[in-house]
C-alpha cells in the first residue's frame, strides 16, 4: 500500500523512536551503553519506517527534564506514531511496533532487569498497543461483539488480532484480571500450549532441509537410548502416527482412563496445584510415555499425543549439540524478529505484560480460586510450554505460510492432510488441515496451557491470519472446553466465514 508522510509525520515517528530509547535509558544504571544498544535497534528497522528513522534526526523535538515529562512527551507520540502508520500501512505500523520493541529488549537487562526498567518497558509496550483497542468497535463491530459475546460466555479476557484484505485489526474484552478493570493487553504475552508443536515441527523441517535430520530416518537412529519401535519415524512423530503413550494421560475407546503424570484435570487437579513448580526433565516423560502399552502399531492410526514433540524436542537437542530454545532463536526467532517468544524450560516467569490465568478447586467443601499465572512449564514440555504474543503468532504464521522459514516442497509436506477421525480436520506435520463449511482450507494450531488458551488459523498462503490469546479460570472437570471450542468457531465464522474449528487440548 502506497503512503505518504509529511515532514511532520516523519517527525513524530522519529520522536516515538528516539524518544522510547531515551526513556529506556532513563531508567538504567548505565544509560550511555542503553542508548548506545537501543539506538542499534532502532537502525535495524527496514521498509519505509528504517527509511525515516536513518534520516537526519534534528527534528527531534523531546523537552522536560524528568522521566515523567519525557514519558508525557514520548508516549503519546507512540500512540500517534501507530495510529498514523496503522491507518494507511499496517504492515509498516507492523514493522515500527516490532523495531520498537526490539529496541526496548536490547534496552533491558537479559537477567535481572530493575522493577523500574521493567514498568516503563510495560508502559511504551501499552502505547504501542492502544490504538489497535482504541478503534475496536467502530470499524469492525463484528469481530468486538464476538470478542464481548466470548467473554459473556465464561471467559476472564480475550484478545484478538486479525490480518486480512481489510489490514490488521485488534482489540480485546473482558480483564486481565479478576476483580480489575483493565482490559487483557493487545498484545501481551500468553502460554500458548500446543501452538508450540508447530514451532517446534518447523525447526524439525529445517534441520531436515539442512540435511541433519532425515523425514523418513527412524527416531531410534538418533535417540537410540530409549529403545523406540524402529518402525517410527520421525514424519510419525510430527504426524502423531506413531502410536506412543501420551505422558498426559489417554482416555480409552471405551472411556476408561490410563493415567500418566498428575496434570490439572480430572482427578489429579489438586496434586497439580499444589505441585505446580515441580521440575520435569523431557527424558523422565519420555520414560514414562514408553513404560506403558503403545496405541497402535506405528503408523497405523493416529493419536494425539504430547511424548510425539517431547522426542522431537531430544531429537533436535542430539542432532544439533545444542537446547532447543538456542535453535529456536536461531532458526526462527531472530529471523523473524519474535522479540516477544520465550521457549521457558523450567522458568515460570510470565513475562510483562500479560493477562493472568487462574484455577478453581474444591477445600474442604469449600471453592477457592488461585492465581496459577507463574507456574512450571515442564510438566508438558515441548509438547506445549512455549510463550509468545498475538503479534509474534500473526508474523510467524504468516512468514511460515508465505514459504519464508520453510523450502516450498517441505512446506507442502506440513500442510498435507492426513486423517484424524475428526470431520473436516485433518493434520500434516505439526499443524491441523481445516475444510471451511465452503471447502476452503485453512492451516491451524491451537493450544491449551491451565487458564491460558491461544488460537493460530491461516490461509495457506498466509495472506489471512486470526490469532487469539484467552484467559480464564480453569478446573477439574475442564469447564470452560465448550465455551472455549464455540469461541474458535465464532471467531473463525467471523473472519474465515465458516469452518470447523480444531477441539481444545487440555494438556498442551
């Protein structure tokens, strides 16, 4: 899309920038080397937001002396700076969110960033986001009205990012919070459970393009120490053919249930509550998973199981020497810019700024309700611990689709449909195969994670993306699952108009 800036609008984008380094900066103890790294970023930027930003920067225009006057300068030009690129471009307003935010990361301190620092990354992050939330209702009244009817429905909070023919569209409803009145953030960050299976099957393909892994090499040959069926491959494991126990636990075809660790349903609710920072190493699942029946003979059938993506996460750690998340950053991350995904191993840090998710419990006759957001992740591992925002989720469906993280003839390999038993939605390789009511086809994953749900859909050539993130108070008994399936096929028949939505899966 075509835009013009005038000398002032190239002013106020200069001042947003320059302006959140020098907020960032304030709030150091080494504001010289923050304004130095920031500053770095912000020349990163490419398209017509690097073009203004490289300019001669004199008309900058950032008074007040204090932190307080500066930020009273500097984040309303945020806000301004993303309603003016968001009206006319929303891939450059796109493109000056994420360079923004790049900067501020490189701002903060890796390990131990101050309570001050850390509340001002919160606030030009909040500014960043505003003007998605601010014209919610007026342009796209459908897709808020969902959002509301969502929250009507049982959820804490929703929020939504929409990129179609009609540009990028966000907005959000309900809280962030039970008992406050704040919206969930546009963009904050969520635990997006099972999507990470399609992070991690797209760093399988490209160590398979690579030529380190081997689609159709049997697992054994790379992780031979858990004595696998030698007839599963590593295409069945990102397939879920391969038949192998679910480390969750699996409900049998006549409803009887084998149970693998403690996980936050059924019975075992309350064990994972009270145990929920417990340290799970990714081999003791795998141990677990292969010390019960398999499922089927490989390759005969297909189940959904979690122990598949734990294999895939070793596999990825034997074949490359190096932890899944180093390649993760490597791969994926910093090519696409994902400033705001975290493959979390065992921390359980939520980033700022998010919405929190909680869980309900029966004590001694009595319900209670607690606050679950900060909780250990390895419990399901790569099978569905990672975290990321509904803008990181938008860029890396739509860069994956595009044919930009993958060769086209693997590409086509991931997205080739093959049967689940579940009408209309089939999966290839770390995604579902979706038909429409209208027999179009969209590319899907969603996940579940304890009080925080994500939903990822995409047409196949990645042009339309939905993405959500939801949270909630979860229980036992999985109360919220029919609300949160009739919210994915409300918002898919709003802006797919129709298709079958993929069922939640409770543990990742």
């Amino acid at each position: 899309m075509l835009i013009t800036l005038s000398d002032q609008d190239k002013s106020t984008l200069r001042t947003a920038a320059y302006g959140a380094v020098s907020l960032m900066a304030a709030t150091t103890g080494s504001p010289h080397k923050t304004a130095t790294n920031a500053t770095v970023a912000l020349t990163s930027a490419t398209g017509l937001v690097g073009h203004v930003l490289a300019a001669n920067a004199k008309d900058i225009e950032l008074t007040g002396k204090t932190v307080a006057e500066l930020a009273d300068r500097v984040l309303p030009a945020l806000t301004a700076a993303m309603k003016l690129l968001g009206g006319q471009a929303p891939a450059e307003a796109d493109n000056f969110r994420r360079t923004i935010r790049l900067a501020v990361e490189a701002a903060v301190h890796p390990d131990k960033p101050s309570a001050t620092t850390a509340e001002m990354a919160r606030k030009i992050t909040a500014a960043l986001d505003a003007d998605g939330g601010a014209a919610a209702g007026q342009d796209r009244p459908e897709l808020q009205k969902a959002l509301e009817e969502i929250v009507d429905s049982g959820f804490v909070g929703v929020s939504l990012r929409v990129h179609d023919e009609r540009g990028e569209w966000t907005g959000s409803a309900g809280a962030a919070e039970l008992g406050r009145a704040g919206k969930p953030p546009a963009n904050g960050h969520v635990r997006i459970g099972s999507v990470t299976k399609t992070f991690t099957a797209t760093l399988v393909l490209q160590l398979v393009a690579e030529g380190r892994i081997g689609l159709d090499t049997p697992a054994a040959h790379y992780l031979p120490e858990f004595g696998l069926d030698e007839r599963i491959t590593v295409r069945m494991l990102l397939r879920h053919t391969s038949g192998v126990f679910n480390f969750t636990g699996e409900v049998n075809a006549d409803g009887t249930i084998v149970r693998g660790i403690a996980i936050p349903y059924s019975t075992t609710g309350r064990q994972w509550v009270d145990d929920r920072f417990r340290i799970y190493r990714p081999q003791e699942l795998v141990e677990l998973a292969l010390s019960k029946p398999a499922r089927f003979e490989p390759g005969t059938g297909w189940s959904y199981s979690n122990t598949n993506y734990v294999l895939a996460r070793l596999l990825i750690e034997k074949v490359t020497g190096r932890s899944v998340a180093e390649e993760m950053r490597r791969l994926i991350l910093e090519p696409l810019g994902l400033t705001g995904t975290v493959v979390p191993d065992a921390s359980p840090v939520l980033p700022e700024p998010h919405a929190h998710a909680y869980y309900r419990y029966e004590d001694a006759g009595e319900q209670k309700t607690v606050d679950i957001t900060r909780q250990n992740p390895s419990w399901v591992s790569s099978g569905g611990d990672m975290i990321s925002t509904t803008q990181d989720l938008h860029t890396f469906i739509s860069a994956l689709m595009g044919g930009r993280l993958l060769p086209a003839p693997l590409l086509a390999e991931m997205c080739t449909p093959h049967p689940t038993g579940i009408p209309d939605m089939d999966y290839g390789l770390g995604v579902f195969v979706v038909t429409t009511a209208g027999g179009g086809t969209l590319i899907s994953h969603n996940g579940a994670a304890v009080g925080h749900a994500a939903l990822m859909y995409s047409t196949p050539d990645g042009g339309r993306t939905l993405v959500a993130a939801l949270n909630c108070v979860d229980d036992a008994d999985l109360s919220i699952a029919a609300a949160f399936q009739n919210a994915q096929q409300r918002l898919v028949n709003e802006v797919f108009h129709g298709g079958q939505a993929d069922p939640a899966q409770p543990a990742g």
